[in-house]
C-alpha cells in the first residue's frame, strides 16, 4: 500500500433502481427486475428517474435556477459527500477539486421542433430556416442555461466545494476521462481528494431526438443488453440518472479516518478507428494495462449499440472468455456520461459488500459463486471511447 493510493471514500447513485447507493446495490446485488417506461416516448423505451425529493440536497430557491440534469447532478453530488462524511465540512470542500463529465443542457424543445417541420425542403432552404430561427426564436438566456460547466457552477455554490473545476465534454469519453484524470491526479499528489461525477436526464425529447438522428434507439421494447442485434433500431434503450464519486489518497482518507470502500487500481482510456479490428486491437491494450484478466467479473458498460456491443461481445468471448461479466445498462439504460462512473461505483459496493453483482442475462453472463477480490470495469462508448478499470478491496490487494 502506498499514501498515494486512490482509494473511494464517497458514492453518490440515482438510477431506475432507486436513490442512493444502497437502493442501487440492494437491487443490482439479487437481480431485481428492471424499471422501464415503453409508453411514455413510444417507440422507445427508457428507464425513468425514481421520485426524488429534490429539498434533501437542494434548497428550493436553489433548485429553481436548474434544469433535471443539474437538479440531478447536484443531488447525487450531496449523496457522495455525505456518504463520504464531508458533506458542510468547509475544512474539505473548500480544498476538494471537482471533475464533472456534463453535455449541454436541455434545448427549446418548441423551437426544434418548429426548426424540423419547417426545414423540410432542400439542404438550403433547411440551411435558411435554421439561421432565420437563431436569430429570431432562441433566448440568449436559454445559451446560459445549455452550458455543460453549469453543474459544477451549481455544486460549487450548493454544496461549497470550492477548489479546482474541470468539466468534460464528450459523451461516455468524458465519464471515463474524469475518472482518469481524478485518479491521476491523487497519484501525481496534484490531489488530495476529489468529486467527480455526472448526470444525465434523458426524458426530455430532445435527449432522444439527438440519438435518433443518428439511428441509435431500439424501437420494439425492452431486451438485455446484450441481445438487441436482431431488435428493431440502433440497440440502445437509455436510462436518467447520476453518479458521483468522492475519491481520495490513501494517507488523506485514514488520516480522517474515513470508511473505505474500495481501491481505485488502475484507469485507461483510449479512443480511435472504430472498426472491429482497431477496437479489438485497443481493447486489448488498455485491458491488459488494468489487468482486467486477473479480475474475478468485470461490470460492463456496454451500450447496447448493435456494433459496438457486438464487438465488446467479441472481445469478452475471445481475449477474456475466463472472466465472467455483468451487463449493467440491462438493468439501468445507457446513462451516456455515467455510464462509466456508475460502473466503477458498483464495482466498489461489490467489493465492500464482499459479493458480485447479480446475472441480469442467464444467456450471456454465468453466475459466479467466489467473493470478489479484483472487479474490473470495461466501457465502449455508443459511437467511440473505450475506457477500462480494475478496482481492489479497501487495503488494496496483490494484482
């Protein structure tokens, strides 16, 4: 063990299957059934936010200055730090950096939909319509209100964490780089303790309209993730939620004598060609750079993408057959930016509750009867990104 070692002190979850890290862990643990919406946004299918009484992090005054995926940021952000005994605790939050993954924010739905019904002719009467309506329909508020760095602008002043702030861009790329960074940072002793996290609302039609454009969505119900090649659509059913992680050195967290939930071992990322050969190829890489094939499982993130999912299928039956894995997009949705933070929350309850996380596809994942020592963490990002974690119990463990 080292004093710089990342360990995790703090988890914030909100998902489809409840509000909090135990809610989430008690359902993931024994299988519970999925939660999902199929009529809501027919055709598609997504696994809605739970209720959530918003005051139990954010005041109300507060709350009014936020759209849902800052509303559900900030909240899951208060979770991690109360989880993490840090929460009003000046002499920390002050000091604390902040990584957030966020997109921008919610659009006018009624301009983009005046924009599409009107923008049906040629490629230049579209280009027309589109400039005639950003001059003359959008508020330049509405601008304030879309900028990604809003969250981290809202945890700052909610919940007084005051030291640096980087917000990512870039979909599940940027979920799996502000780990990454968080992670380096502690070990580069540029940190001491850090939040790091993101959201993501997807009831909110624009959210769906920016996959379907891209032909992304699955359009006939429910499936595991890990059997939608044959559904109609893109394959992904996509889920609201967020997930923040307070990760700490090793030597801040026991001189505080904070409960530990688990080593953060390892992180990569990577990002290229998206053909099957060079994903194949940086999968490889960065999975023996983590030492995934020591894991006891590995929680997948996958998307539910036909190709990319069927490539990471590959991959998993070929390079890492001995490893059982666990789909957890199956039980949530693709939650785009959290996908990666809220696979490596669930590795670290897996390891402090010394059990794996229930099979959520009898079909493709086997049961495992050992207690977890290694748990790893493999994401494919719906279009591109791949990124991949080992994590270890809390006194670290021989890799």
């Amino acid at each position: 063990m080292d004093g710089r070692d990342v360990v995790i002190t703090g988890i914030g979850m909100v998902s489809a299957l409840g509000v909090g890290a135990q809610q989430n862990w008690d359902n993931l643990s024994v299988g519970a059934a999925p939660v999902f919406d199929s009529e809501k946004f027919a055709p598609y299918t997504v696994h809605p936010l739970p209720e959530i009484d918003w005051a139990e992090q954010i005041s109300k005054r507060d709350q009014r200055q936020m759209e849902a995926w800052q509303r559900i940021g900030t909240y899951t952000a208060g979770l991690a730090l109360d989880d993490a005994g840090l929460k009003d605790k000046q002499e920390f939050t002050s000091t604390m950096d902040m990584i957030v993954a966020a997109a921008g924010g919610e659009r006018d739905v009624d301009v983009d939909t005046m924009i599409l019904a009107e923008a049906g002719g040629d490629a230049s009467d579209a280009a027309t319509v589109v400039n005639e309506k950003l001059t003359t329909e959008l508020r330049p508020t509405l601008f304030l209100a879309q900028l990604s760095n809003l969250l981290a602008g809202n945890i700052s002043i909610v919940h007084k964490v005051t030291g640096s702030s980087r917000t990512f861009m870039g979909e599940e790329g940027a979920g799996i780089s502000a780990v990454l960074t968080a992670a380096a940072r502690i070990r580069a002793g540029q940190s001491t303790h850090v939040l790091v996290g993101a959201s993501f609302n997807t009831e909110h039609p624009d959210m769906l309209l920016g996959y379907e454009i891209g032909h992304h969505l699955k359009r006939d119900g429910w499936t595991s993730v890990w059997h939608r090649q044959d559904s109609e659509g893109g394959g992904i059913i996509t889920g609201s939620g967020g997930t923040f992680l307070v990760l700490e050195a090793r030597s801040h967290a026991e001189a505080r004598g904070a409960r530990i939930y688990a080593t953060l071992e390892s992180v990569e990322a990577d990002q290229g060609n998206n053909d099957q050969t060079a994903t194949g190829e940086r999968l490889g890489k960065i999975s023996a750079a983590t030492k995934l094939g020591d894991a006891n499982y590995i929680i997948s993130a996958a998307s539910g993408a036909k190709e990319r999912t069927e490539i990471e299928k590959e991959f998993l039956n070929s390079a890492l057959k001995a490893v059982p894995v666990r789909g957890v997009a199956s039980a949530v949705g693709h939650m785009r930016e959290v996908q990666f933070p809220f696979a490596v929350a669930l590795a670290a309850l897996s390891l402090h509750h010394e059990k794996p996380v229930e099979q959520m596809d009898s079909r493709f994942e086997v049961g495992i009867t050992d207690k977890p020592e290694r748990v790893g963490v493999l994401s494919l990002g719906y279009e591109d990104a791949e990124g991949a974690a080992l994590l270890t119990p809390a006194n670290g463990g021989k890799v």
